[in-house]
C-alpha cells in the first residue's frame, strides 16, 4: 500500500511541474489516503503482533 502511496504522489510531481493541476490535485489527496490507510494498517498489525505473544 505504501508503494501505491508514492506512485500516486510521483504522478502527482510530474503532472505538476508539466501544469496539470487537476490531475496533480487528485494524485495528492490519493497519496495522502493511501498514506493514511498505511500508517493505520500498521499501528493496527504492530499493536496486535505484540499482544499475541
């Protein structure tokens, strides 16, 4: 998921710097979504591995 998060926001960097700033807008708030989820998903798995041993 992590990966998808930085792809996003590369799309985002370039169409950026070539003017695309409805695409570049879009690409962000995904990247930031997908970020979130992430850091989420992970607390989530770190907290619970823990607890089970």
């Amino acid at each position: 998921m992590l990966h998808y998060a930085i792809v996003f926001l590369v799309i985002a960097l370039i169409a950026g710097i070539l003017g695309f700033t409805g695409i570049a807008g879009s690409a962000v708030t995904i990247a930031k979504v997908l970020f979130v989820v992430f850091i989420i998903l992970f607390l989530v798995s770190l907290i619970s591995g823990r607890r089970s041993s």
